[in-house]
C-alpha cells in the first residue's frame, strides 16, 4: 500500500522541477544583466505597431472585397493575420483561402490568389498576385491540406504552431515549428521549423541556428513569455519559500520591430503585485535574444488609463502600449480606438510620471505635445513651399508650438526652437519647410 502511494506520487513529480527538471525549466531562455532604455533605437513610427489586428483585418477585408466578385464568391479571408517584418517594415500578412468543398473542388487546380499585407506603420494596405496559386492552406482538403501535408512528411516531429511568412523578396512560405520536450521534463522548447512552399508543397526542415534569417516567428509570444516566468521563478532555487527576485511578465505585449527582427515588449512585475513595474524586457521572437531594463515605473494599465482619460470626453479605448526611447526617456506609446475599432488618436505617457500624456490626431502632435520639442519620428521627410493664411501659438508643458494654418487648408505643427523667425510670421508669408507628416522640423 505505502509502495503504491510512493510510485503515484513519484509519477505526479516526474515532469515538474522536482524531479530532475529544474534546469530545464529555468534554462530554456537566457536573461542578459539589466540594461538601459539606450539599448532601444530611437523611436521611430517604423518601430512600432500603429495599427492593431482588428484594424488591420477591416483594411484588408476592404481590399478583398475590392478584388472581383468572381474572387470574393470563391475564396474567402481567414482569421490569419501574422506578424512579420520584411525588410525593415512591420505588417500583417494573410493569404487568400478556399471558401467550402465544393469552392475548392472548382478552384483548387488554380489554387487561391495570393495574400495581403497591410504595413502596420501606416495602414498601407497591398493585394499581393500570386500568378501559381497557393495550393496547400490550412482549409484545403485531402493531400493538398497544409497540416496533413506536413506531418505525412515529417511523421515523427511534434509539430507546434503554423505562421504564413514571406522572405525578403515577398515569396509566401509557410512556417511550422517543431517542438521538443526535456527527458523528464513537460518544459517545450523549439527544435526547429518546416518551411513548406504552398505553392508546390515543397518542404524543408531547419533546425534553430540554422533558421533563415527572415524567419520571424520561430517562437511565439506566450512561449518565451512562459519560458521567462520559469527561468525567475526557479534562478534562485527550487525551494525559494522567500520569493526572491521572483518577478513574472505582465498578461498582454506588444509587437515591434528591431534590426530587421520581430520582437515583442512586455512589462515585468513583481509576484503579487501589480500596483508598478519593476522593468520591461523587449525579446527577439526569431533567436530568444532579451534585452531586460530593471526600472521601476508604471504599468501598462495605469498607462492606458492615463491616456485615455487625457480624451474622457471622446470616450477612446487605449491599446497595450510599446516602451520607446524618447531621447533616453522611457515612454510609453499607443494608439486610442473609437467605438468602432479605428485608430482616432495616438498617445505618449511617462514612464516614471504617468500623469505627464501628450496625445493627438497624428504621431508627431502626439509627441510634441508630449515634449515640446520636434523629433522627428519617421525617415520620409519632404520639402515644400507653403504660404501662411494663420498662425497661432500656445505654451504646452512650458514650451512654446506654433501652429501654421495653410491657403490650402493644411495644418502644421513647430517647436519655437526650430527658428526664431516664427514669432515675425504673418498670414500671406511663402516659406520653404521640411516636413515629417504633420511637423516642420525646418524652416529655411
């Protein structure tokens, strides 16, 4: 009886850190020591997602209807809205499916049109022709189903989670990771990934180190969170009854964009509680790369909240914000919905004091109402001539913005610092700007 209740409770252990699995549940992802916000490019609006999964669906849904009523009659748009960069940029790419059997039956020689992306910077939005067809999807039947397909040739992997990618040059891949487990251990990691072509079908597998680079989603976001979680949780010990330096990633992240990687910010938080941060990390979803910055500030939620009381009146939901480097500050950064799911606003709050918000109709109003200074956010600048027909001023947090209304009814934003001609500036006055979006950074 007491050898029975033993072997039970030894195969409850077995699998847990308890039973010879420590290691393999706190070293499963490498936490570098603490760094800075410096560590983080300045920020750009390249850098981080502008436009969410639902907005990004709305756009592509519109192109999709756009396309024909032949198309739109046969195929249909998945729930498929992967996240990569291709160079430099980051969007949501979705392929065109099969709609039903019997759509496929009559289509599937042709296979389904190709696939959309939609630049998560700026909403632009592309219908990208596939003159093959992508023959093998998730939702096609029989030899042609992409999961079958996979593990008739690969029968002995353990075949995780399905991303469609494209490589540098837009050729759509589809990319299926392959787990494996410790000996004794339930702790999942990565092997490697299939990369299968749906064009013809054809695969091949690559072990991690030798990963294309353009891969991006080698590892999901609720895994190396977890791995991370483990790896705190067990740094100091199995029997941590004091919780030392237990410290776990707060429930949500957001996507952003690093040297061409994918990679992921979420906050970091102490075990029981969730009143501040104690730091952030942002990790790279293609190696597992972690930069962690130990600071202590606002979370995420107090952030949101922030914001989207700087607009009570207009009633706009915040989304879960990215840290950015706002000349060595650390900012949070989001966009502010309406009721129907559309960008209106965009915001910026302080780390360390989140009651300091800047929030406007673009990027760069956002920001300079935030800081009171011209930062440029973006590399695509132009340079115009523009005749004045207004100009007003106001302090914002002690500085000075001007605000330069044009015969054409466009409007712009300066910092006093950029010249100090702005004061002289009359109505009818012809200047030669530079201008990034809705921003002079230049007068000449």
């Amino acid at each position: 009886m007491i050898f029975g209740g033993l072997i039970i409770f030894i195969s409850l252990l077995i699998g847990t850190p308890y039973l010879g699995g420590l290691n393999s549940y706190r070293n499963r992802i490498v936490v570098p020591e603490a760094g800075t916000i410096s560590e983080m490019s300045e920020f750009s609006d390249k850098q981080v997602q502008v436009i969410d999964k639902e907005v990004s669906k709305s756009l592509a849904d519109r192109v999709f209807g756009e396309m024909g009523a032949q198309i739109v009659s046969q195929y249909q748009m998945p729930d498929i809205y992967n996240q990569c960069v291709v160079n430099n940029v980051m969007y949501r790419l979705t392929p065109v499916e099969f709609s039903g059997f019997i759509k496929w039956m009559s289509t599937r020689s042709n296979g389904t049109p190709g696939f959309i992306s939609v630049d998560v910077s700026d909403g632009t939005t592309v219908f990208h022709k596939v003159d093959e067809g992508l023959t093998f999807t998730n939702n096609a039947y029989f030899l042609a189903n992409l999961n079958l397909h996979v593990r008739l040739q690969y029968p002995a992997k353990i075949l995780g989670e399905v991303k469609f990618e494209v490589d540098d040059s837009w050729n759509p891949y589809w990319v299926t990771k392959c787990l494996k487990y410790s000996f004794i251990s339930k702790a999942v990691d990565v092997e490697g990934v299939i990369i299968t072509s749906p064009i013809d079908g054809k695969s091949n597998y690559y072990p991690v180190g030798e990963i294309p680079s353009w891969v991006d989603n080698v590892y999901g976001p609720s895994m190396v969170c977890e791995q991370y979680n483990s790896y705190s949780q067990y740094r100091y010990g199995l029997f941590n009854f004091a919780q030392k330096g237990i410290t776990s990633t707060t429930d949500d992240y957001a996507y952003l964009q690093k040297d061409g990687h994918l990679w992921i910010y979420t906050g970091v938080t102490s075990v029981g509680s969730d009143e501040s941060n104690v730091g952030y990390m942002y990790i790279d979803l293609q190696n597992k790369d972690v930069i962690y910055i130990e600071s202590a500030g606002a979370e995420e939620y107090s952030a949101r909240a922030s914001a989207e009381g700087a607009v009570q009146e207009k009633g706009y939901q915040a989304l879960f914000p990215t840290m950015v480097n706002i000349q060595g500050e650390e900012v949070y950064f989001m966009g502010l919905k309406d009721n129907a799911g559309l960008i209106k606003e965009y915001a910026f709050v302080s780390y360390k004091n989140y009651q300091k918000v800047g929030t406007g109709k673009s990027i760069q109003e956002a920001l300079i109402n935030f800081s009171g200074k011209n930062i440029v956010t973006s590399q695509a600048t132009d340079i115009k001539e523009i005749t004045v027909n207004d100009i007003e001023s106001a302090v914002v947090d002690g500085y000075t913005i001007y605000y330069i209304q044009t015969i054409e009814n466009e409007i712009y934003t300066c910092s006093i610092e950029i010249s100090d001609r702005l004061p002289f500036i009359k109505p009818l006055d012809v200047l030669k700007v530079t201008v990034s979006d809705n921003m002079i950074i230049s007068i000449e």
